[in-house]
C-alpha cells in the first residue's frame, strides 16, 4: 500500500512536466503556411490577395498555428486600414492583447519611434484593441512580417519594429 500511495505522489508531480514538454512549438515551414494559410483571405465583405512569400507563423506538437501574411490590399477598402492578415489557432497574448482561436487582421501606424497596431476580426471588422510595436534594438534583418518561435525571442516583427506575445493555455 505503502508503495501506491509513494507512485501514486510521483505521478501527481510528473504529470505537469510531461504536458509542458508536449506543447513544443517551431517555426513553421513553407509547405505548412501555403496549405494554412488562404491565397485570398476573407477580411471583411471582400476577399484579398496575400502576398504567401511573406507569410511566417509557428506551429506547436499538437498541430496548432499561430501564423500570418501580408495583405495585398491596393484597390480595396480594406488599404490603409489593414496590411497584414492573421491566424490563430490557439490562445495568444500579444502585447497585453488577448486573442482567442479565431482570423484576425491587422494594420499600423507609425506613431514617433513606434507602431500602433490594431487588431481586428478579420469576417466582421470589428476591434479587438491596439498595442504598440517598438524598434528592435541593435542589427536585425528587416521582414515584412516575422513569428518568431517562443524559444528563440517570442517576437512579432513586423519591419524593423517587434511585439512581445505570451502563449496562452491550451
């Protein structure tokens, strides 16, 4: 009895770190984005080109993205207003905002020596928040659009400006 009680103890400690080993997360590939994500997304009444080679995202063991693009959105009413089109399909927090599983886009606006970014539901338009992007300190490769995978920065870029985010729970 003496030996159930003692495993049964071991378990209840073991049990945490062997779910947090299983949500690993990685840097998505290609291959992965181009079948995620949509060659027109639907932002609001229309469907808009995304421009696939800027696409960048993350994908965790449990085969769920965090994954984005940039929209083409010259001739739309969406220009200016949106320039980059978002999936999330698992609990996010990106500068304080929380996203839950859903398509998002969003746009910015340079403000001094940041960027506002605000969110939006991508089918409806309606707003979700705004955060603020500041300037990667030191040398960094400018992207378009950047998710960088939790064990390396935690870092949305987009140009030369970042938003941290924190994973939510699965």
């Amino acid at each position: 009895m003496k030996k159930i009680i003692l495993f049964a103890f071991f378990l209840a400690l073991v049990a945490p770190l062997a779910h947090a080993r299983k949500t690993v997360w990685r840097q998505a590939t290609d291959s992965e984005l181009a079948s995620l994500l949509p060659a027109r997304a639907q932002v609001e009444k229309e469907h808009i080109e995304t421009e696939m080679r800027t696409a960048s995202g993350i994908v965790n063991s449990q085969g769920r993205y965090i994954a984005g693009v940039v929209l083409i959105t010259a001739g739309y009413s969406a220009d200016g207003k949106y320039s980059h089109y978002l999936v999330v399909q698992s609990p996010v927090r990106i500068g304080g905002l929380e996203l839950k599983p859903g398509d998002y886009v969003f746009g910015w606006v340079r403000d001094g020596d940041s960027l506002k970014v605000h969110f939006n539901m991508a089918t409806t338009g309606e707003p979700i928040g705004t955060v603020e992007a500041h300037r990667i300190v030191g040398r960094t490769r400018v992207e378009s659009l950047h998710i960088w995978p939790p064990t390396d920065k935690s870092l949305i870029q987009i140009g030369r400006f970042a938003i941290p985010y924190e994973l939510g729970d699965q």
